[in-house]
C-alpha cells in the first residue's frame, strides 16, 4: 500500500466518529506498553521494512535502534510497533492476504 493510500485510509478512519473510537479501542489494546497511551510518530509500509528472518521484519528508528515486527503481531492485527531502543512508535501499513483465497485465484 502506498503512502498517499495509508493516508487516505488514515483520514477516512479518523473523521468518523465511529470508526475513530474503533481505532481509539485497538491502540488501547494493544500490546506497546506505555503510561499514557502510545501515539505513532509516523506510518511506514510494511514494504519499507527488512525481512530480518522469516517472519520477522525490521527498520531502523531515528534514535538508531530497531522497529520490528513479526508474524504473529500481523495475524493479530497489531499495526502499532515501539522501537526497542527508545519510547518512539509507528503505526505499521499492511493489509493481511487470505492464503486460502490467494491460493485458490492467485
């Protein structure tokens, strides 16, 4: 998905009210530990990571440490990642593909 996409799709989550306390309820949901709530930095693709090993991908941070992100955050829906070196998280952009769909019309 391209940047100018993870945009739109962003804008259009967050100015309906409905789909915006959605989105508010998975943050707090999710598994990046923080006092008061984590807020994403930035959004970066899942293209723009390193496959560091099967099933886990990367990227580097500003701070100089690691974003990463594995397979098993992906199939739970977790798009927010913390840097392992510093407070800083990113929302990461990816859409899951159905195996068994891609598999049967791919």
């Amino acid at each position: 998905m391209s940047t100018i996409a993870l945009l739109k799709e962003a804008y259009t989550t967050l100015s309906n009210v409905s789909s915006r306390v959605a989105y508010d309820n998975i943050l707090r949901n999710t598994r990046v530990k923080t006092s008061t709530g984590p807020r994403p930095a930035q959004v970066i693709s899942l293209e723009d990571f390193e496959e560091a090993e099967e099933g886990v991908w990367t990227h580097a941070c500003r701070c100089g440490g690691t974003y990463r992100i594995i397979e098993e955050d992906m199939d739970a829906g977790r798009h927010l990642v913390g840097c392992e070196s510093c407070s800083e998280v990113v929302w990461v952009g990816y859409e899951l593909v159905n195996d068994e769909h891609h598999a049967t019309n791919g």
